[in-house]
C-alpha cells in the first residue's frame, strides 16, 4: 500500500471509507455540504438542537489553529489555518506511522505548540427563535416582540448531476451544523445537562459564547422541551431524512481529516494533490510517494485522554482506523 491511498478504515456502522473519504475529499458544494458550527465574538448567540446524543459523541486527537502552506497556483479562498485529526492518534490502529504536524513540531497561528488535544464531534441542527409580528399567525398584538416559538433554519442545496452541476433543482433542508469542539468550556458544559436530563437531544439549547481565544466558554441555556420535536416523532425523522440524502456521515467527516490528501493538500509542503486525488510529490504531475509500513511499531503512542470522558465512548469507534484486509491476488 502506497501513501498516496485514501485509507481503508471500517467503521462502526459498517462503512468503508476509501471511496466514502475520496468523496469528502473531492465532493462539489450541493447535497453533501453541512456548515461547521462557529461562534466567532464575545457575546454571540444561535439557538441548536443536538442530533447526536451523549454516548455517541466522537472523539480524536486533534490539531487546531494549524497554519497552512502556501496557496497552490489559481486557488480561491484559501485559509491561513486549519485543524487536522491527528495521524498518529491510537484509533488508526497504526494505519499511519506518521503524523507530518507531530513529526515536523509544526506551531499553530499563535505561535505555540500545535500538539495535539482531545476534541470532539457531534451533529446538530440550527434553529432559532420566532417572535410575534402582531398578526394573527404569531399570536396577535399581545405577543408581538415575544417569543412565540422555535423553528429550524432551512438550507436550500443545489441538486447536482452526475458531473456535479447544479440542474437547477433546489431542495430544501433543515441546516445540519457539523460541532467540533473541545471539552472543557463547551461539551463539558453538554455533559452536565445530559446528568441532568438523560439526553442532550430533548430540548434546544440557547450557546452563548463569552470570550475570546483561549479564554472562551460557552454558555448553555436550555429550553423548553417541545414534544413535538422530540427524537421519535416526524419532525425528528426530517432531520434523519436530511442527515441521509445529504449523505452526511460523521465518522467519515473526521477520518478524512487525518487522509494523506488532506496533509498533503493543507499542509506538507513536499507533497501535493492531483486533479485526480491522488497524492504526488510537491510539483509532479504523476507519481507516487514513499511505501506506507502497515506493520511499522515505531508510532508515539496517543495521549491519554481527558479523565472527564468516559471510556465507553472511545470503544464506540474502536474500529474506526482499522484496515481492511487487501484483495487476494
């Protein structure tokens, strides 16, 4: 196996992820496009409903704030920065013996350690408040400026043909927000409210972000449950049905965030990616680079996790980097 393969992972639900990251990696905006949640300021606010419950909350080693290389020839909206799942984490089962950020001490934007730290991932769906209008549909004159009510936001998604054009079809579905968050400050906060209710996928939540940088917390205000809404009903297998023919797969999501064309596409300098997806060598049109050892022991082992996760969680991905077998010959 060469280090230019998308790697073969199997994951818990039965997936295999080398065509499934090759098309993450290479996939148009359109039906698969799900938004990253983000708060930007001190003070803002969004209103989301968890989709993923506590116990199958993901969690990786990860890189973040990582500056990226220079912007290839006639590249558009390139970032300074990205995060990266690291290689080198042990649910690859040794799939990787390297990790260019690990191995290389790459610093992040901020001119510290960009070694890696426990974040995790979940899905959601965006939402927000209703307020009366003083019509009669929102309550009248008396609830206008009130709060009548919650609503999901609504993406409208290109329907996209074989080549990957839009064919002028819309589709219109709830906004899935992809979490990717820490911890402390954020999940932590999560995990005290699933102690309280037994789920964190009941009720929306109302995140306000106060702080900035490495001072950041957020703060969770419940509210209401609204039976109608509840995992079990219609309104909840909307958001199944959009997770679906959207094709949104998280446990995907985060592999191909380790892929040796997302390294080499972000941030390894002597690498590149080829129109075809293929990882070359830096300025090669063709070609291959170095022979992956699957059977290599030298890998640093990953850092223990925080105390506060409960281990169950990682066992939930356990085979989440492990290679399938090759083909006979």
């Amino acid at each position: 196996m060469t280090a230019n393969t998308t790697p073969v992972i199997n994951f818990r639900r039965g997936g295999t992820a080398a065509e499934e990251a090759e098309k993450e990696a290479n996939g148009s905006y359109g039906r698969r496009e799900a938004k990253f949640f983000g708060l930007k300021n001190d003070g803002d606010q969004a209103v989301v409903r968890l989709l993923t419950d506590h116990d199958d909350w993901i969690y990786v080693l990860q890189h973040s704030f990582i500056p990226t290389k220079p912007a290839p020839q006639g590249a558009e909206h390139w970032p300074p920065s990205m995060m990266a799942v690291c290689r080198k984490d042990e649910v690859f089962a040794g799939h990787y013996t390297d990790c260019y950020l690990c191995d290389n001490k790459v610093k992040n934007t901020f001119g510290n350690s960009g070694s890696p730290y426990v974040r995790l991932w979940a899905l959601a769906v965006e939402r927000e408040v209703v307020r009366g209008d003083g019509t009669d549909a929102l309550g009248g004159p008396s609830h206008k400026g009130l709060v009548v009510g919650i609503r999901d936001k609504i993406d409208e998604i290109d329907e996209l043909d074989a080549e990957g054009k839009p064919t002028g079809v819309k589709f219109r579905y709830p906004r899935i927000l992809i979490i990717n968050q820490p911890m402390k400050g954020f999940f932590a906060n999560l995990k005290a409210l699933y102690g309280l209710h037994g789920s964190v996928c009941d009720r929306d939540y109302e995140i306000t972000r106060e702080g900035e940088k490495k001072s950041t917390n957020y703060r969770m205000v419940p509210i209401d449950p609204l039976p109608d809404v509840a995992p079990g009903t219609p309104h909840w297998q909307q958001y199944q049905t959009a997770i679906a023919e959207r094709e949104i797969n998280l446990d995907v999501i985060v592999a191909e965030r380790a892929a040796d064309a997302y390294y080499a596409k972000w941030f390894d300098p002597a690498k590149d990616v080829d129109k075809d997806g293929n990882v070359v060598a830096a300025g090669s049109a063709v070609g291959s680079v170095s022979m992956i050892n699957l059977d290599a022991q030298g890998a640093s082992a990953a850092a223990a996790p925080a105390a506060d996760i409960s281990p169950d969680l990682r066992s939930r991905i356990a085979n989440l980097g492990v290679p399938a077998a090759p083909p006979a010959s």
